[in-house]
C-alpha cells in the first residue's frame, strides 16, 4: 500500500487582522472633548500594528469610543533628530492600566506641537 501525502494546515488562534509589533517608547495623549480644555497625559506604549495601538498609563477611566490624539516619541531616528508620530483614533477598550486605540490617521512630525 503507497504512503500518501497529507498536508498539515496552520490555523491560527488570532483574531486581529494585522499582526502587533512590540514597541517601547514614551508617548503623550489627550482626550479630545468639544467644548472642553485637553490636558496633555502620559503613557509609556506596548505594541502597535497598522490599525490599532495599545499603550500603559497611570489614567484611569477612559471612556470608550472617546477621540484621542497621542504622539509618540519615535525611536527609528537618528539621535540627534527628533521625530514624533502624531496619531488621532479613539478608545477601544481599557482594561486596569493598558488602553487600546483603533487609529483613523496618522502623521509623522519634526516638532512635538503643544496645544494645552
């Protein structure tokens, strides 16, 4: 009797559409509520993908569906050239510390622009 072939095929446990890549860097954000002044808070991210971003902070309480704007100090630079990525999403989820964004648009920018 001939041996035959069988294939095995890989099925994947996860459920995100784009794969999530670790990313270390410090990053600000802020609510954006019409009507209402933003105050500039701090976070530290976790990973990112194409489409959503998942970050630490000492906030708690964030509303999800709230519109966020979040700049993070990018670490593929050269040293001596500062670079921010500016990004506008909302929230998805927070869970104890660690907050998701679903990102709508970014930008890449020399200056981090302080508005509050």
């Amino acid at each position: 009797m001939a041996n035959s072939a069988h294939s095995v095929e890989y099925v994947s446990t996860e459920r995100r559409a784009s794969p999530r890549y670790p990313l270390d860097a410090d990053l600000e954000f802020r609510v954006l509520t019409p009507g209402q002044e933003s105050w500039i808070h701090m976070g530290r991210t976790v990973n990112m993908s194409r489409s959503g971003l998942l970050f630490d902070t000492e906030e708690e309480a964030l509303d999800s569906g709230s519109p966020v704007e979040l700049w993070i100090d990018w670490p593929a630079r050269p040293p001596e050239l500062e670079r921010w990525l500016r990004i506008w999403g909302w929230v998805v989820r927070q869970r104890d510390r660690s907050v998701a964004i679903a990102i709508r648009q970014y930008s890449f920018e020399q200056q981090r622009k302080r508005t509050h």
